[in-house]
C-alpha cells in the first residue's frame, strides 16, 4: 500500500484529485468508483475548482458509486444520489447519463444487484475507486461481518453506522436501517483503489485496516491484498499506524 500523510485534509484532497485528473488525461472515458459520505466532498470541490479552470475534463467519464439506502429515491436530500448531484454531479461537465448509483427503490433488489455488477462488468470495470472508511472498517456499505460479500448486495447497517449517520437526519428513527452497495468483488477488482480518511476518529479503523489481520470484521482489511492501494490521509487518521 501507499500511504501518504498530509498535514490536513485539504492536501490530502488536492493530492486525491490530481490522482484523478491525471486518471482521466490518461483516459478520457475513465470509470470511476464515487464515494459519499463527508470525506470525499473537499476533493469533489477541488474537482470542480479544476474542472471550471479546465484543468480536467469530465465530458466522457463515467462512474458507479458504491451504494445507496434502501428506501430513499433521488429526490431525497440524504439519498446517495441527491448527494452526488449536489456535491459534485450538478457542478461539472458530466454527462448525467453516465453517472450510476445503485437503486435502492426498486422491487427486486436482488435483481438490481445483479444488474448493477452485470453494468460496471459491461463498462470495462472501475479504474480508480474512492473510497472513505467507516469509524468500524467499513467500506461501501460492507459492515463488519462473518464472510466478505463478493456482489452488490443488501446489508443492514449496524448501529454503530446508524449512529454515525444520525447526524444527517431529523431523527435517528428516520435513518434507513438498510443499503444495497457494492461487494468485495467489485472493489476488490477495481484498477485503482483511492481510500481517503481524516481525523481521530478513524484513525484506530485505518491501523486495523493496515496493520490489522485480514478479516471480515473489519472489511477494509481486505485491501492489503490489493495490488494498487493509495492512502491519503491526515496526520490523526495516521496517527496510530
Ligand atoms: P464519512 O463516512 O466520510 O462521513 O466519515 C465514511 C464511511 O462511512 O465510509
């Protein structure tokens, strides 16, 4: 893995988005893996900042994002989608129709799953994914658990997420106790993985990410067996590797 520690997070943001500038100069029709989440929105704004200053071109991009609750369509402000949209979507040249975000309205979630992975196979698979991590080693949606989920799946979110997300909405009742969001599989076959996290709060998840076992329990374990892992992270997020 490349680990890399900034000084704070804007930086560490900086240096992600070059990371994906350079991607998409390299490959203009590049497929990204996007993250939500509050980690990755400072390396969405200087994506904007670089894509109005025509620094990067997001005419032919594509992306998957990685997962979305079960329950709330695109015109919801928590949904994963409205999200993307407003974060960085509704402030670039992308194509709309190229910006994928699982459904998680639908009724069959099984066969969206399916279909989801059938569409990022057809695209030629994820170039770079972004990645944050979750305060309990979570990525995606993939929650601490016995066996690692190969596809795009459904998952009860623990209560430690649910606790983590609260914040995002009137009530705790009102957070969706369910996602669907891309498996191990999908990321684990992504070209390029993007992991970005900042702050104290993640920095035991990121030693037991790093230093840890490679274990379900903690789902970003599995990425040491990734060939090509970026960390980008603050000085606190690093602060017990
Ligand atoms: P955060 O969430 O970026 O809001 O900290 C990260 C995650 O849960 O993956």
């Amino acid at each position: 893995m490349n680990i890399r520690i900034f000084d704070d997070m804007q930086q560490a943001s900086a240096a992600g988005a070059e990371i994906i500038a350079q991607a998409i100069a390299a490959k203009p029709d590049t497929v990204l893996g996007l993250a939500t989440g509050s980690t990755p929105v400072a390396m969405y704004k200087e994506l904007i900042r670089m894509n109005k200053a025509g620094e990067v071109d997001f005419a032919k991009v594509r992306s998957y994002n990685l997962d979305e609750y079960i329950g709330l369509d695109g015109t919801h402000d928590q949904s994963y989608r409205y999200f993307m949209d407003d974060n960085l979507f509704n402030h670039i040249n992308i194509d709309k129709a190229n910006t994928h975000v699982p459904c998680g309205t639908g009724a069959d979630h099984a066969a969206d799953a399916k279909h989801y992975d059938e569409m990022i196979e057809a695209a030629g698979g994820i170039d770079v994914q972004v990645l944050g991590i979750g305060n309990n080693g979570h990525i995606g949606f993939n929650e601490p658990d016995a066996v690692f989920h190969k596809g795009t799946h459904v998952v009860d979110l623990t209560d430690s997420t649910i606790d983590a997300n609260k914040r995002f909405f009137a009530s705790r009742d009102e957070v969706p106790k369910q996602a669907i969001t891309l498996g191990m599989g999908g990321i684990m076959r992504a070209k390029k993985v993007l992991l970005l996290a900042f702050g104290k709060g993640k920095a035991e998840a990121v030693r037991a990410m790093v230093n840890g076992e490679i274990d379900p329990k903690v789902p970003a374990s599995i990425l040491q067996l990734h060939a090509d892992v970026t960390m980008l992270l603050d000085a606190d997020a690093a602060s017990l590797l």
